[in-house]
C-alpha cells in the first residue's frame, strides 16, 4: 500500500503548471499571424493563397449546379426515347415489320439528332452512367483558379483565357 502511495505522489503534476491545450493553440496562431503580418512575402503568398480559395468556392458553387443539370437533360434524352420505343412498339403491330421499323428509325435519328447537340454543347460525358461524381470538384476548381492566375499575366494568356481555349477541367 505504501509503495502503490509513493507511486501515486511521483508522478503526482501540479495543474497549475499545464496550460490548457486552447490556450497554447491560441498563441501559436497568434504568432502565425503575427509572421504573416509582418513577413511581406508571406503576406503576399496569403492573399494568393486566399483568393484562390475563394475563387475556386466560387467557381464550384456557380459550375457545379450547371453541371448536374446538363447531366439530367441528357439522361432525360434517354429515357424519352425508350419510352417512345415502348410506345411504338406498344401500339403498332410488329408483324408489320416495315412500319415498325420506319417508326424506331426516325425516333432514333431524333434521339441521335439530340446526343450529337448536346455533344456540341459539352453536356455529354464519355461516361454512360450520369450518377458518376461531378467535375467540378474543389479540387478541380482550385486548379481552374490557380491556371487562370498563372495564364492572365501574360497577353498569350490573356487571349486564350478570354477564348476559353484553356480549361482544365476538361482534362478530368
């Protein structure tokens, strides 16, 4: 019992003398800002650093939407065209082969018609299933924010920035 007691007072610590975790956490980023404030290039790599991050937010929040809702217009196209094939070959008699036909032909031309524009327009993804992630991640965003900042100091930049040649999110 003594011995257990000896134990107990050797490692016995004044709690006094520990400082809280927040407290030391809260001085260490009092003197992380502290450097940033008075360090010019630190202060400079900041304010990149921020309005990358805001840009990148930005960007997400406006493409994101856009995105899934091209992806539901395509997935749209598909399922309207099968539920017109169903229709026709619902309604009509197939053992009248060539009517049938006619019918399937001219909706799928019209479903092709539709895939092809929206191809043009870059709604169509390579991936046949729409449930897949979007691509304008955060990530990708931050990488569209951090190239415009890089391609816009130049005049070259500046044109194919302004053409929308650059975009790196198209090669997700």
């Amino acid at each position: 019992m003594d011995r257990l007691r000896k134990l107990k007072e050797n490692f016995k610590v004044d709690k006094a003398s520990i400082k809280p975790k927040f407290v030391t956490f809260k001085r260490y980023c009092h003197e992380f800002f502290v450097y940033l404030y008075t360090n010019v290039c630190s202060r400079s790599c900041g304010l990149t650093l921020g309005y990358m991050i805001v840009g990148a937010l930005l960007f997400k929040s406006l493409e994101a939407p856009y995105e899934t809702f091209q992806k539901s217009v395509v997935k749209k196209y598909r399922e309207d065209c099968l539920k017109d094939l169903w229709i026709i070959t619902d309604s009509m008699n197939v053992l009248y082969e060539q009517n049938w036909t006619h019918l399937v032909e001219m909706r799928l031309k019209e479903f092709e018609n539709e895939i092809a524009e929206a191809v043009e327009n870059g709604i169509y993804s390579r991936n046949k299933d729409f449930t897949v992630e979007q691509r304008w991640t955060f990530s990708a965003a931050l990488l569209y924010c951090l190239s415009i900042i890089t391609t816009v100091v130049s005049e070259k930049g500046k044109v194919l920035t302004e053409c929308e040649i650059l975009s790196p999110v198209d090669e997700f």
